[in-house]
C-alpha cells in the first residue's frame, strides 16, 4: 500500500474535523434509520432548526450525506455507510463502556478542589476564623 498523498490526507482531515461534532454525530447516528426531512432530524436530534440545516449543509460538503428531493420536502440520507463503520469503529466502545481515564467533570473538580486561598495572608498572631 502506497503513502496517500497530501490531498487525501487534507480530505481525510477535513472529515475527521466534521465528525469531531457531537450534534453531527447525534445527526448521522438518526440517519441510520433511513433518509428524514431536516423537520424530523431537528425533532429527534433535540437541535434548532437553524442550526440541523447548517449541520447538515457541513456533512453534506464532505459528502457524507445528501439530499433528495421527495415533492416540496428534502430528505437527508447517508451516502457513504463507510462513515458509520468507522463512527462504530473509533466510537462504539467508548460510547458504552466507562472509560477509567475520563477527565472529571466540573461538579467533581468543585468537590475535590482545596477551599480558597485568601486574598491577604494572615498576619502573625491573628487568630484564626
């Protein structure tokens, strides 16, 4: 297998980069199930309307879905499974199993957090609050 060439490396970078969003993610994972209107993604995926359109705008650039006209309505489908294959691939395991080197999250680091320093040192002989 020959080393790919600088363009593929950028195009393969450049999905990398769109598939490092969760909302996107949340997208093509309710893509499985078939095509669906932006209404429908929007309503299942929990996102505004504005923001499904623009979601879908990137994922269709890096043709990772596409859109077919259905009468008046536009449906977004996959058109590149691989995509799921590697979503499953890279994230399947990390979705359903804890991971024992997970970063805390922001109410653990609170509660383990020293208290407060003071602003001024005490000075010597204070008696302490």
């Amino acid at each position: 297998m020959s080393a790919p060439s600088l363009l593929q490396l950028k195009r393969l970078a450049s999905l990398f980069s769109v598939l490092g969003d969760p909302a996107r993610l949340r997208i093509l994972h309710c893509l499985r199930e078939g095509p669906r209107s932006v209404g429908e993604i929007h309503r299942v995926c929990r996102l505004k309307q504005a923001n499904t359109s623009k979601h879908l705008r990137v994922l269709r650039e890096v043709r990772v879905v596409s859109p077919r006209r259905s009468g008046t309505t536009v449906r977004y489908e996959i058109s590149e499974p691989l995509v799921l294959e590697l979503c499953d691939l890279v994230c399947g395991a990390a979705l359903f199993t804890p991971s024992p080197h997970r970063l805390p999250s922001s109410r653990e680091k609170r509660e383990s957090a020293p208290p407060p320093c003071r602003k001024y040192p005490r000075k010597p002989g204070a008696i302490p609050e």
